[in-house]
C-alpha cells in the first residue's frame, strides 16, 4: 500500500502503564483513505488504548504513527485535525446546540458568522436543523448523539475517531444510528475508525474489521472474512454464533484434516489452524451450515445427536443438543409451516459438509 492510500499507519506501537504488562503489543496497521474501519475486541483488549494513541490523549511507550505521512507522536490532539465522537456525548450543558456544534470552529479563530453558516450546515446532515436554539437536555438521548456527530464533522477533518459511540443507545434507535452514520461516511468520503465490543455492529458498518485479544490483531478482514473465513478459533468464537467440537487430528490431505471426537466419531475439515496429526484442535461450525436433513454438497460426516431444547424465534427455530461431546451444540433451522420439530429428548443425525468444518488452534 502506498503512502496516498494509507492515511494512518501504526508502526511497531506498543504501550504498557506499569512497565511491565503491554496493553498494545507491536502493532503495525494501515488505515486507508475513505475507508471505514472497526477495532473490535472485549474489554482490556487494546482496541480503546490504540485509538486514544491515534487522537493523541495517549503517547505510544514504543513506535510511531504517522498520519498523511507525518509522525504525529509529538502533534497535540487539537492539532491533529481529527473528529472524536465519545459515548457520553460531552456537549456542553449550557451552550444550545448551536453552539455546540460550532465549538470546535470558535477555538479555531473562525469568524462568528461563518461559524454560524457551518454549525447550520453540519447540524443538517444529521437531520437537526430546526434544533440549534435548544439545550441539549431538551434532547433525546438519539438527538445528542446526533450533535455529537456534526460536532466532529463541522470542522471537515481529515479523519473521524468513534468510541463506542453508540453505547448509551437502546436497541432500535442503535441499529437506526449504525445506517445513519454509516450513510455519511459514504457520502461525504469519510475515513472512519470505529471503537466496539459489539461484533454485530461492526459486521454491519465497516469496510475492514481488526479484531483484537490481548493487545495484538489477531484478523484483519472484511466483515465476511471474518465470518467465513476465522484464522484461529478466538476469532471463530467471538464473530458470530460459533458451535465448538474438540478432538485430535489424525491425518492431514489436500487442505482437509481428519478429526477424532472425544465421543470417537471422526469428522472432516478444512484444515485451517492446525499443527498435524496427534495435534488437539477445535473444530468451528457455524449453527445454520448444521443440517438435519438433506445435504451439502462435496464430503459429509454424521454426527449423532440427541436433542435438549427447541426454541421458536419466528423466522427460525434453534436446536440445541448433545453433539460430538458439546452439550451446547446449536442447530438453526428456517422456519417452514408443516416441518417436523424435533422434541427434547429425540435422537437425530447432524450432517456436516466438510467445506463448513473448520479445523483450528484448540481452544
């Protein structure tokens, strides 16, 4: 990638508190111009501590970051030209919304009747036009957060940071909020780094995905590369719904890896993570490529199964039974008026295409 693709580049970052334990191990990352990219992990992971080095509220213990091809370690926040949209808002409680959103313009030196032109134009791509005189607590919780966001963009930066920004939110007006935000880096050609825990938000929103555990990336995809294709079994368990089966290779052939269960059953999989025969592995199923009647194309293995529990969820219906030595083990089914529903208890074959296997690191 070259220098005009990659807007920020982190190179050899590492950060530690105490000295001792590294909260950000090594990292090397490209941003891409106009993309929009996701750091994604549970709590304690690194992916908070890596944007605050970015915006700057944070100094690397070891490496550099360059932004547009200058190192910015020694560049203070207010002069990095970047955007923050935080969780908790943090609008001023006695300034309107006008004047919240003009705020970063006025510590600019801007004239106030351009500051006014600006604030007006940003506080309409978000809708708020005809909300500039109120306070922000004669605003709902989905209105502040819009403010927060013209805030951020009124200056026009050169790069967007969000962190979490959409926690305070419930349900419906978060996942209204994820197309909003999502509609305006496309429009107006945004560069976006994005801060979350919830793995369903940022398969919705982003371009690329940096999945992190324990201060390091440990994938760096497209939100279907991460789900189709997990590079080691944190990564499988932590996108998307993910069904578990331990056992031990026995061979390796031609990219596929024959896997003994604890139960003795043996399985096919597509061999991904794994160190050869003798080897303990975990093999990754994602619960809607399960089948209980009919077949994937390509190789299949069978499974026996006894059913625990059906739950009814409109559209389609959850298995849960006792496969392979999981006792978890889920099944999701499409719903179809007239199909049979399996009942606790029940014994049943669970048919897997080889192709949908995917033998990883043991967890």
């Amino acid at each position: 990638m070259g220098d005009a693709e990659a807007l920020v580049r982190f190179r050899g970052v590492q950060k530690t508190y105490d000295g001792q334990t590294l909260v950000v191990r090594d990292l090397d990352l490209d941003i891409r111009r106009g993309e929009f990219l996701t750091l994604l992990g549970p709590s304690g992971s690194g992916k908070t501590t890596s944007l605050m080095m970015l915006a700057g509220f944070e100094v690397p213990t070891q490496g550099d970051i360059l932004l547009a091809g200058r190192s910015v370690r020694d560049t203070p926040p207010h002069k990095r030209d970047i955007g923050m949209v935080f969780q908790n808002y943090a609008l001023f409680p006695h300034m309107t919304v006008a004047e919240n959103v003009a705020f970063p313009l006025s510590v600019r030196g801007m004239l106030k009747s351009d500051q006014r032109d600006r604030a007006l134009r940003a506080l309409a791509m978000v809708r708020l036009e005809n909300l500039g005189n109120r306070r922000p607590a004669q605003l709902s919780g989905g209105q502040q957060q819009r403010v927060a966001l013209a805030r951020a963009l009124v200056f026009e930066p050169t790069l967007v940071l969000m962190d979490e920004p959409l926690g305070a939110l419930d349900k419906q007006l978060r996942e209204h909020m994820q197309i909003e935000i999502k509609h305006l880096h496309e429009s107006l050609g945004l560069t976006v780094v994005y801060v979350t825990h919830d793995q369903s938000e940022a398969l919705t929103m982003s371009d690329r995905v940096a999945v992190f555990s324990d201060g390091v990336i440990q994938q760096l995809d497209s939100p279907s590369g991460l789900y189709e294709q997990p590079r080691n079994s944190f990564v499988a368990r932590f996108i998307g719904e993910n069904n578990t089966l331990n056992g031990v290779v026995e061979s390796v052939a031609e990219g596929y890896a024959t896997v003994r269960l604890a139960t003795g059953e043996a399985l096919r999989a597509r061999a991904v993570a794994i160190d050869g025969p003798g080897a303990k592995t975990s093999v990754s199923i994602r619960p809607e490529r399960v089948h209980i009647e009919g077949e994937p194309e390509g190789p299949v293995s069978r499974l026996a199964g006894v059913v625990s529990e059906t739950i009814y969820h409109g559209d389609h219906m959850r298995v849960r039974a006792r496969v392979g030595g999981n006792d978890e083990f889920t099944i999701k089914m499409r719903y179809r008026a007239g199909r049979p529903i399996p009942k606790a208890g029940e014994a049943l074959s669970v048919i897997l295409g080889a192709e949908d296997c995917l033998a990883l690191d043991p967890v």
